[in-house]
C-alpha cells in the first residue's frame, strides 16, 4: 500500500500541470481580459482606476499569472489589439499591460505562474488589491460550514433512509420514499432554495428565516448562545436547500448497495447459523455495504464545497469561496481564477488519494497495489 500511495503522490504533479495548462490555454481565447476591464473602467471615466495606473508607475501587480490577452485585431495601422483602446496614448496601453504582466509571452506567464505556484505564491487579485491567500482564507469558513454541514446532514439522512429502503425493498415505504429521492435527484439544489426562500424568507408566505449572509448585524453585540444560535437560524435555508438537492443519490447509493450484499452467500449462512435479523443487518451486512459509501466521504464533502454551493452563495448573498470564483469570473481576476483552480484540484487530488486510503482502512481486505499487478 506504501508503494501505491507513492506512485498516486508523483502522479500529482503531472496531473495538476495538465490541467493547468487546459485551463490556461482556455483562458487565451476568452475575451474581456483585465487589460480590456481596465480600459472599459477609464472609458467610463472612473477615476479610481486612472489614479492606480498613474500610482503604479508601470509596475506589475501580482505575480504575472495574467490568462488572456482579449485582443481582437492587429496593431498593424495604428488600432489597438484591445475593444474600446481607441483614441487611447498606445504608451498608455503599454503601461496597463505591464502592470497587469501581460508585456510577456503567454508562455513567460504560465511558467512565471507554476513557478510562483510551486511555493504557494499565488500573488495579488487585480481587483481588491489584496493577497489571493488571505482572500480565500478570509472566505474559507463560509464555504466550510456550507459544505460541513450540508455533507453531515446529507450522511445522516442518506445512510439510515437507504438502509430501511434496502430492508423495506418492495413495500409501500420503499416506494413512497422513492418518489421523494426523484424528486430530490431531478431538481436542483437552486430551484429548491429560490422555492424556500418563496415560502419561508418572505418571499410571499412566511418571513420565518433570514434572506442574506451568515451573521445578524448585531452578531458581536449578541451572547455566546445567541450567536450559536442566529448562525445556525441563518444556515437553515442555504444548508436545507443543499441537502434537499443531494440526499438523493446517496440515498440509492445505499440501498442497491445494501441489497447486493444482502443476496450474498454469507448473509444466508449468517441466517442458517441462527443469527437475528438485526445482527445479520447490522453486524455483518453493514460493514460490506457501507464500504462505498463511507470511504467516498471526502469526495462527497470537496464536490459539496467547491461545487455544489456556488448558485447558493450567490441566492443567499454568503461570502464564500463560489462567489469569490464568481466574481473572479466576471471581472477576468486571473490571480483569484487561476490560484483557486490551483488550490482546489490539488485538494481534489489529494482528497482523491485519502478516500483510496479510507477504503483499505475500513476493509483491509482492499489492496489496490496487488490490484494494478
């Protein structure tokens, strides 16, 4: 097992490259770069940005991890490469380009990039003036109780109402807890969270829940128990919406995992043996069929908190890590884009690897070096 968590390790390096060379080549073709919000901002005469260019003194920000250049014609004739560079001094342009590191190559960037990267030196967002580090670790606990919550709430529904579906395969609860898992497995979690809002946020019914953020404004001015508290009345809508939208795969997961062990030789010889049917279930059954879906937990808590709480940051107004990578998107804040991707496929890989772990822990019987001979 030592020898196959080495080989997973050095994979990791041309994995995370690659995909970080997909992504950088996408961003290549993608227009609206930062030169191009930089120039739309002077254009419309605002003021804050024409004092950082002159401020600046033609110094990079950042650590050059600049995507796309956004140029749409040739500078050939006197036009500018950028949309609405018209009109503008082309040494002016040339200063934007440097400060945003985009006088290099786009190959000098992307090594210029990984290099920095290497040493987790993920340089400055081009937008907030401040460290892509600490904005993500300023963002990271929203996102960590999104996804904490959600993934616990999700295990504690899911593994119970899976078994008893399992158990019950056939009857009327088997059958009525089916349409709840259709349901749950065919809308997504968003629609469900504008639906909550609508009944319970006072949208039109009831005004029972808070609409926006993590905290009440007078959070600090509040006791130990009444934060705990209004934190949690505030998680209420965003976590319920999460879980509503992925309790259901899960939940089938469980089951047919369940009913496969069930049929299997040692459950009948259990039973011959004279074994209870709840020994049976839960003594001998539950370790084989729960393989699967424990050893997936920390798949299932990276997929809930870098994917599946994106639309709910933003409906909710949550300050998390999707509505940084959101609003990175919009505004083309490559440091913030890039960095994030860095960091969260990384983890993912990582995450990856523990959950290949977390299989040979719960059943040791697993041998995935024996398995790749």
């Amino acid at each position: 097992m030592f020898a196959y968590i080495l080989r997973r390790l050095a994979l990791i390096i041309p994995t995370l490259f690659g995909i970080m060379v997909i992504n950088f080549a996408v961003i290549q073709a993608a227009p609206g770069g930062p030169v191009e919000q930089m120039i739309a901002q002077i254009q419309g005469l605002d003021v804050g940005a024409t004092a950082r260019i002159a401020g600046s003194n033609g110094g990079e920000v950042g650590s050059g991890s600049g995507g796309g250049g956004s140029k749409t014609t040739s500078q050939g004739g006197g036009q500018s490469k950028y949309r609405g560079a018209q009109g503008l001094d082309p040494e002016f342009i040339a200063e934007i380009e440097k400060m945003y590191g985009f006088d290099k190559p786009a190959h000098e960037r992307f090594w210029m990039m990984m290099k920095n990267y290497a040493t987790f030196d993920f340089g400055e967002s081009y937008f907030r003036d401040r460290k892509v580090v600490d904005l993500v670790l300023d963002k990271m606990p929203v996102s960590i109780s999104l996804g904490l919550w959600t993934t616990l709430l999700v295990y504690l529904i899911s593994i119970p109402l899976g078994i008893l579906k399992a158990v019950k395969d056939g009857s009327r609860f088997d059958i009525a807890t089916s349409s709840v898992v259709i349901v749950g497995n065919a809308i997504p979690s968003f629609l469900f969270a504008i639906l909550l809002i609508i009944l319970f946020a006072g949208g039109r019914y009831f005004d029972w829940f808070p609409l926006r953020g993590l905290t009440s404004d007078n959070w600090s001015d509040l006791s130990t128990f009444g934060k705990i508290t209004d934190y949690l009345w505030h998680m209420v809508l965003p976590v319920g919406a999460l879980v509503i939208g992925g309790f259901a795969s899960l939940t089938m997961l469980t089951k047919n995992s369940y009913l496969e062990e069930i049929n299997k030789q040692y459950v009948m010889t259990a039973r011959a043996k004279g074994l209870t049917e709840s020994r049976v279930m839960y003594g001998h059954v539950f370790r084989n069929a729960m393989l699967i879906v424990i050893a997936g937990f920390p798949g299932a808590f990276i997929g809930i908190l870098f994917t599946g709480s994106l639309l709910i940051e933003v409906i909710f107004s949550l300050d998390g890590l999707g509505l940084l990578g959101f609003e990175a998107a919009i505004k083309r804040d490559y440091p913030v884009m890039f960095a994030t991707v860095y960091f969260f496929t990384l983890l993912g890989l990582i995450m990856s690897l523990i959950g290949d772990i977390m299989y040979h822990v719960v059943d040791p019987r697993i041998d995935f070096e024996k398995m790749e001979r």
